[in-house]
C-alpha cells in the first residue's frame, strides 16, 4: 500500500473510511447535550455564579480527534499485517513438503527452517494436513499426511545433515506415496544446487504426477566448496569451486591444529566469471603437518571443510650414505634412486657430512620419521646407540644391501641373521637366472599391492634360516628367499631389503 511493506486481511472493511465525511458533519452540527437544572426560587438563583459556558458546536480538535479514533477503529477491523509474506499454498488437499537437509543447506538451514514452519502454520489456518519429506533419508517419510502441528514438532527437533541430499531415493518415494492422488500441492525447499526439471529427479517425479509445486530456493552467490587439499614438497595446495560466478567473491582459507588454533591462512579472490581458484599454505612442513581441518573460514557447510589424517602428513625422512655425494655423477651415488622414489612423498634430509655420528645426530635433531642407510657395514659405536635409541624411541630405520652389508653380517641394527657374502643369481658362472618377485602374503605390509613383474633381482644378501623367518619375512623372491624382512625393537621397527 503505497510503497509500504502493509497489507489488509479484510481489505473491504476499509470502504468504512468512507462515512469519515458524514461522521464530520454530524459532529459538527449537532452540539452537545445542553446542561439541565432544576428550577430553584429566585434567591437561590442570584447566589448562582456561571462557571462554565456551553458552546454552540464541538471545537474543531476534539472533532478532528473523534475523526482519527473513528478512523483507527476501521484500520484494526480490517487486520493490517506489516511487512507481510506472500502465501505459499494456492491450491487445496494435503500438502507436501519437501526439504534439501543436506551439506548444502548449513549456511541458511535457520531460514529455510523458518520458511518452512510458515508454510506449516499456513497449512494449519487452512485445516490441511501435511507430509514431511527429508531428502537425506526419504525413507523416514510417512505413508499418510499429519496434523500440521506435529510436522512442526518434527522440523523444530531435525538438524540439517553432512552428507549428500539422496535425489533419486526421495523421487522414487514421492511417486510411490502420489499415484493416488492423495495430495493437492507441493512445496520443494531446495538447497539451490539442482534446481531445473532437467537436473534434478525430484522435479521430475512431482511433474510426472501432475502436482502444483511451488520451487523455493537460496541465493547461492555466497556457497563454496573446499576441494582435497595435497600437502606437498613446499606447501598444502588446495582448490575452491562455487556455484554462482556472476559476481567476485573474496574468501579465505585457514588451516587449524587439533587445538582449534588458527596455523595457516590463504586469501582467494575468484573474479567474475571465475569458477574456481587455487590457493596454498606455504609454512614450514613442521608446521603444515600439524593442520587437521581445512576450512572457508564462515562458510558453515561440510562441503567447505577438509579434514586431514596421516595421509596429509608429509614424514621427514634423513639419507645416509657413509659417503659424500658426488656431484659430478649422481647416477653413480647409492642414494640415487632412494631419493627419487621417496621425494613425492617425503621431505628428504640428506646431511652434508660423509662422518656418519654426525650425520645421524644431525638427522635425530631435525626430529626425523625415518632414517634410510644405504649399504652401511659397520656403524660406530656412539653411531649404534643413537640408532637405537632413536628407535627404541619409534624411529624407523630402512637399511638397503650391499657388499658392505654382506661383508659384515654381524653387525647391529639387522631384522635378522644374515649370511657371509652374497648371492650372484645369472650371472656368467651361474645356471640360474635372475629371479621375478613373488606375489605378497596375506601377513605383508604389502599385501594388495600389485605383483611388480617388470622388475627382477640378480644381487641378494640371503638370510640364515630358522623358524622365526616367516614371521620376520615381507617380501620373497619367487624361489622363496626373504627380500624384505623387518623385526620390531621397543616402539620402532628395523626394515632390511635384501
């Protein structure tokens, strides 16, 4: 009414404001009661005084203000609501509602919540009963439609859900409880991000059952999703993707510990048109493994969180050698190829030093995971403590074999009992040929991984054989001997391929 957010129930009460004019010129004309007394003797009258004069006609205020108490008297018959909602419901019959509870609906589950306890309360002015249909477990649907009251004692005790809105399912349960006709309109309150009868099976299924709908869905400018972050070599990279692209939208990214503190924290500016955007945490890899949630800071939905295990940890590993490493020709040094296979996945700690006490204090400082030696004989006794130590502790020690590895077989820090010398397998003075590795046991660490069959062994460091072999033994060539064997020692292991 005139701009203002103001309507009228009973609209036609208002063609009362019409008699105002009469109510004017009857008030106008018609002056009040004259005062009455008694006649008194003549003596009496002189002793009277007159104290207050009656006017001919009502003064111009008090008619006005009879005006305005006759006029409100008409707007509150005629039940003014302010700021009022347009009606839901067009149609008649039960109703049913139908409600996206899933990840989507976090940020705006308080108003789709209250939307749709309004269309309960219109449904309960109308005496229409109502069904109540929850995409995330359409299943929960009753078969028949309730009384509106306690279809609102359900809504106000669900929660939306962290999971994905089962479209399909819900489609299929609304065909099955519509083919008799059993309601008059429906109400989808959808999370936005399937909205078209071409995208989405629910629309479908209320079409193909020739259902009024009434299709109310959130503005999605500000909905994003956190896509699975990596953490790698130099830093936890991660990507964004948003629904709406029409408009710029500044975000931003924090990493948090498993304290709740903040650790990490990226901007991201995606532009208009910009579907996604990549961002990155930079900070040191001590630092970067310590984050176990990955969020859109305020963005209050399961899509926009990570949640990292062990798997986004990126383990510290130290290399040693014994030997320094030769610039000149890298493909000649033993930690070659090591290095190539583990820095995908590991931060590699390689000491300067070719002095291994020093090397190995070195690494133990830098709070390594694992400690890789690559064809190490004999280990210093100071050098043999900290190792065992370093284990005992729940360090994890890889030892690779070699010609030093086979001329000391009784050295420290081995799984298990090694022979003197090794083992040449096809070469010119031998009649067997290089052995293929067998597929892993069931007891293996290895167990699922593929059979490797492009890969074949020439050189091996056999092991002495004893019945607590088996137990120890991770890997075997096709002829039965151990290739990898490990032993656990006070909270670590010691691994030893062969």
């Amino acid at each position: 009414m005139f701009g203002l957010p103001l309507t009228f129930l009973s609209p036609f009460v208002l063609l009362a404001l019409l008699t105002l004019p009469v109510i004017w010129y009857l008030l106008r004309l018609t002056p009040p009661k004259p005062q009455e007394e008694v006649f008194p003797p003549l003596t009496i009258l002189e002793k009277l005084a007159a104290r207050e004069e009656t006017p001919a006609k009502s003064p111009w205020w008090l008619t006005l203000l009879r005006l305005v108490m006759a006029a409100l008297v008409i707007f509150a018959m005629s039940v003014p609501v302010w700021n009022p909602r347009e009606a839901a419901l067009q149609k008649t019959g039960p109703v049913l509602l139908i409600i996206d509870d899933g990840w989507a609906s976090g940020k705006i589950w308080e108003q789709m919540k209250t939307t749709a306890l309004n269309i309960i309360s219109e449904a309960a002015n109308s005496n229409r009963s109502v069904s109540l249909l929850f995409t995330t477990n359409p299943a929960a649907m009753s078969e028949a439609p309730m009384a509106p009251e306690e279809i609102g004692a359900i809504l106000e005790a669900h929660n939306n859900l962290s999971v994905r809105p089962d479209h399909t399912s819900s489609a299929q349960r609304i065909q099955a409880l519509s083919g008799n006709g059993g309601f008059g309109e429906a109400v989808f309150l959808s999370d936005g991000l399937a909205n078209t009868s071409q995208t989405n099976p629910i629309l479908e299924a209320l079409g193909s059952a020739a259902l009024s709908t009434s299709l109310i869905t959130p503005s999605l400018a500000q909905t994003a999703i956190l896509n699975p972050v990596e953490n790698q070599p130099g830093k936890m990279t991660g990507t964004v993707s948003r629904a709406v692209i029409d408009d710029a939208l500044a975000l931003r990214i924090v990493g948090y510990d498993k304290d709740g503190l903040a650790i990490a924290r990226a901007p991201l500016l995606l532009e208009s048109g910009q579907k996604g955007g990549n961002f990155d945490f930079q900070q040191p890899v001590e630092l970067r493994n310590q984050i176990v949630r990955v969020e859109i800071e305020n963005a209050r939905s399961a899509g926009a969180v990570q949640l990292l295990d062990d798997s986004n940890r990126r383990r510290i590993v130290g290399l040693i050698s014994g030997q320094s490493s030769d610039v000149s020709q890298p493909l000649l040094s033993p930690l070659y190829y090591i290095n190539r296979a583990l820095a995908p996945f590991s931060d590699l700690r390689i000491p300067d030093t070719a002095n291994l006490d020093q090397a190995t204090a070195e690494l133990i400082n830098q709070k390594v995971s694992a400690i890789v030696m690559a064809d190490i004989g004999t280990l210093p006794q100071e050098t043999e403590a900290k190792l065992t130590k370093f284990v005992g502790d729940g360090g994890l020690i890889i030892r690779f074999a070699g010609p030093r590895v086979a001329a000391n077989p009784d050295g420290p820090l081995l799984p298990v009992e090694l022979v003197q010398g090794d083992r040449f397998i096809g070469g010119a003075l031998s009649w067997e040929t290089p052995k293929a590795i067998a597929a892993f046991e069931p007891a293996s660490p290895f167990f699922g991984l593929p059979q490797p069959v492009d890969v074949a062994v020439s050189r091996q460091v056999l092991a002495v054989q004893g019945p607590a072999l088996d137990e120890h033994t991770w890997a075997r060539l096709d002829d039965g001997t151990p290739l990898v064997t490990a032993a656990r020692q006070g909270a670590g292991w010691i691994i030893l391929f062969h």
